[in-house]
C-alpha cells in the first residue's frame, strides 16, 4: 500500500533494512558451517593412499581460509576488496571476499 506519512515510511524502510541485515548474518552463518564441514568418511575409504596428503593440504587451506577471514575483517574499504577479488585465484577465497563486500555494503546503507 502506499502512504504519504513520511515517517511511516522511514519506518518501512529501516524494518526492510533490519530484515536484509539479518538475511545477510544467516547467509554468512551458513557460509562458514559448510566452509569448516569435515571431509565425509566414505570419500576417506575411496583415496586411503593419497588420504594423509589430501588431509595436510586441506588443512592448509582451511588454515589459509581463516587467515584470509581475519584480514577481510580489518579491511573498510569495498575498491581494496573488489581488487582482492580480482586477484583471488581459489573459490573460497572469491566466496569469503565477496561476503565481506555484502557486508560492507549492508553496513554502508545502514
């Protein structure tokens, strides 16, 4: 419906804004329990020989995803991390830095 109270309407807007915020935190909630998900034990059974090594190198990258994660946090700036992104090679790097810029720029609307 329409309205003409400009209040009324500030209102709407910043329950709108309030609705989106928290979309945002469940997306970013779901985001990192399935980034930190552990490697399912029948793919485990499938690769017993290069298992040991494929546990190493994920856990380097887990390692790397979480240092990556710390310094998008320090990061105010959407152009810095729009060059970040460019430059990531890995899809979960790409997928960390491009909910740091929605996240940014929910908290610039706000």
């Amino acid at each position: 419906e329409a309205t003409l109270d400009l209040a009324e309407r500030r209102r709407i807007r910043s329950a709108i804004r309030e609705l989106q915020r928290q979309e945002l935190e469940r997306d970013e909630e779901t985001l990192a329990s399935k980034r930190f998900r552990p490697e399912r034990s029948s793919h485990r059974q499938d690769n017993k020989e290069n298992w040991p090594q494929s546990q190493r190198l994920e856990e380097e990258q887990q390692a790397a995803l979480a240092a990556l994660s710390e310094q998008l946090e320090a990061i105010t700036s959407v152009e810095e991390l729009t060059k970040l992104l460019r430059a990531a090679g890995e899809y979960e790097e790409r997928k960390l830095i491009r909910a740091a810029i929605r996240k940014l720029r929910a908290e610039e609307i706000e």
